[in-house]
C-alpha cells in the first residue's frame, strides 16, 4: 500500500514539497520467512525538482521501520 502526496511550491511547478507513506504486509506465514503482518513501513519527506514533464529529481530523508522475529 502506497499514499503519495506533492504540494507545488511555485506556479510553474518546478519545485514541489513531496511526501509519501509505503506498508508491506505479508498475507501468510512461511517456515523461513516473515511472519504475518505488517513487514515494513516506509515513509519519505523531501524536494522534488521538476525539469520536464518525463523527468524529475527527488531528494530528503527515507525511515524505514522493519519488524524482526
């Protein structure tokens, strides 16, 4: 699951606040592997530079929370 948020910061768009929020969850148990429920969540704050309506830069700040058995 992703939610992702930009709020310009001028009127031509070329620099943006930007944000978003991604959570992994394993559906099933597995013998080696992660155990149900919520397995990452990773959340981004940062500037984005837009150079063309294809390309654009983002740069800020990734935590990621990671659950262990």
């Amino acid at each position: 699951l992703m939610g992702r948020g930009v709020r310009p910061l001028d009127a031509q768009g070329r620099w943006s606040l930007v944000g978003w929020n991604e959570v992994f969850v394993t559906l099933d148990d597995t013998a080696r592997g992660p155990w149900q429920g919520l397995d990452q969540n990773r959340v981004f704050a940062g500037a984005l530079r837009q150079f063309s309506t294809a390309v654009g830069l983002e740069a800020g700040y990734l935590w990621v929370l990671t659950t262990r058995p």
